[in-house]
C-alpha cells in the first residue's frame, strides 16, 4: 500500500514501436491523491500512450509505474481493480440497456451485484431516467455519460478521461466538468487529457503539458499563470489617438482597436512594471486618461509559448 500523497509514480516511462517511433521519452510524473491533472497537449504529443501504460494497455519499453504502491506490470489484476478509464472512442453494446450495460461492466472486475450503487451513478450522471434506453438510442453527450458510468462502476479511486468533451457543446463541456468536480469531491482521483485549454483553466489544479512524447513543464495551475504570465494594461483615453507619440517609444504600446485605447503589456515577476513611470509620460505627452483595466495572460498563450519552445 502507499504511504505517501501520491496515487500513481511514473518513473522514467519510454515507449518505441516496431518501427522506431518514440511515442515516449523517459516521462516521470508523480499524481496525489484526490487531484485533478490536466495532461495538456496537441494532437499527437503523447497524451493518450502515457495514459494507456499507466492503465496496463499498452507496455513500456522501459521504466515503472505504480499505482497505489502497486506495480502495473507485475500485478496488474490489481492496479486495473483501482483505476477506471474512459477512452476517447469508447465502444458500447447497441442493442443493451444502460442499466444492464453498467452493470456488466461492473461483473467484469469481479465486483458482487449493487444495484443501489449502480443507480447512484446514474443519477450523478443524469442518467436514470434513460436507464431502460438501448444505448443506440442515447444522443452523442448521453453516450460520452454511460462511458463514464461504465467506468466507475467498480468504484476506482482514480479516474482517467482521455479527451472527455472532445466534440460536444460547450454546455455539455461545462455539465461534464461539474461531473468532474463532484467525483474529486467524493475522492476520486482525475487524470484528463485534452487540448481544450479552457477545460484545463477551469477545473484542473496542477498541469502537465507534454509534447512530442515528453513533459516539458508540470505546475499547479495558479503557480503557473502566475510565473509564466504576462499582464496587460488597457489604457482607456478620453479622445481618439491615431498615433503614439515619439516619447511613449520606450513602452512598446499599442493602440487599442476602438483607437480611444492604449494597451500595455508587462512582466507581473519584474522588479518594477513601469506602470507609474508609464502613467506620468502619457500625461506629460497631454493624452487625458479615462480609465485603466488589467487582465492576466491566460494558460492558452503560455501553452503555445511552451510548445513553440520545445520545437
């Protein structure tokens, strides 16, 4: 049993195929219990083979995961019982009930009948009223919801969502995050992939990004835009400005897109912002100032700023 914070140890994972392809580089990450980690990535970074080794599909050619202190390649009876996953194409029985369908799915980890919990998870799905619907008659969001009650029907600890909302509505988006959110809240543990920067922003607290079968940066969320962002200033002025005067130069300003606007981008770790130095010379320049907005970088831009760095 572990005894420390950590669910899963990934240690030093690499994975090459026949013909030669890494699809991963030595990859080490530590998961806590009860955390939500976003594996952020674009398409074909690696997300979907770390999450594969880790559930016991797919072999590493070297390294060590554990799960729970438990060896997934040397008991992996064992490690499969505490995780479940829910994959990016999942497959479901057509012609099944949802009831019958979960159920089942249950039965193959070994797990005794508990039709109480079964309908627990439906419900926290809002699935029960569809409970009697063969699974060919559910609506694209109400298929991606039975695979995830097909995956916590033997009660794991650690949840993995590969690409969870990955063509559905962003109010289907944001109901699957609730989903999320009330899952860590009961325990479990979320590993998900996406490349959905605004899934990761929203209900992560710590994210990894991987790239070309590495991870080149995991931090928490905060922490992160934190260290990494940028702010910008938007300047509001009483009067349309068609160009920056000559002694405004040393600030790199732009103007806004309503031209009534200046916009000034500054680095939230330096010493000094140069913000009042800044405020002092567009007086001086004889531009009335009418109000004054901040905004933080958002995790988007430092995730292109992170992959355009590992090229």
């Amino acid at each position: 049993m572990n005894s420390n914070n950590n669910i899963i140890s990934i240690n030093n994972i690499s994975k090459t195929y026949q013909d030669n392809f890494q699809a991963l580089k030595n990859v080490s990450l530590d998961i806590k219990k009860g955390e939500i980690i976003a594996l952020l990535g674009p398409n074909g970074a690696g997300k979907t083979t770390l999450i594969n080794t880790v559930c016991g599909i797919v072999i590493p050619s070297k390294g060590s995961i554990t799960v729970d202190g438990y060896s997934v390649l040397k008991e992996p009876k064992k490690t499969k019982s505490i995780i479940g996953l829910v994959p990016q194409d999942g497959a479901l029985e057509a012609f099944e009930t949802v009831f019958n369908n979960v159920s089942f799915s249950r039965g193959l980890y070994g797990k005794k009948r508990n039709s109480l919990h079964i309908e627990k998870i439906l419900k926290d799905l809002s699935l029960w009223d569809k409970k009697d619907n063969r699974l060919r008659e559910l609506s694209g969001g109400m298929k991606r919801r039975a695979l995830i009650a097909k995956a916590l029907s033997h009660e794991p600890r650690v949840l993995f969502l590969d690409e969870p909302t990955a063509g559905v509505d962003i109010n289907l988006r944001q109901d699957m995050w609730r989903i999320v959110k009330n899952l860590q809240n009961e325990g479990v543990t979320i590993i998900l992939t996406t490349h959905y920067i605004d899934e990761a922003e929203a209900i992560a607290d710590r994210v990894s990004v991987i790239n070309n079968g590495e991870i080149i940066l995991t931090d928490n969320k905060k922490d992160l835009i934190k260290k990494m962002g940028h702010k910008t200033l938007d300047i509001e002025l009483h009067d349309n400005i068609k160009y920056i005067p000559k002694s405004l130069d040393q600030f790199n300003l732009l103007i806004g897109k309503n031209t009534k606007s200046l916009c000034y981008t500054y680095d939230t770790k330096a010493e000094s912002t140069g913000i009042t130095n800044l405020l002092q010379c567009i007086k001086d320049a004889g531009l009335k100032l009418k109000d004054l907005k901040s905004n933080q970088t958002s995790l988007e831009k430092i995730f292109i700023k992170l992959v355009e760095e590992d090229k």
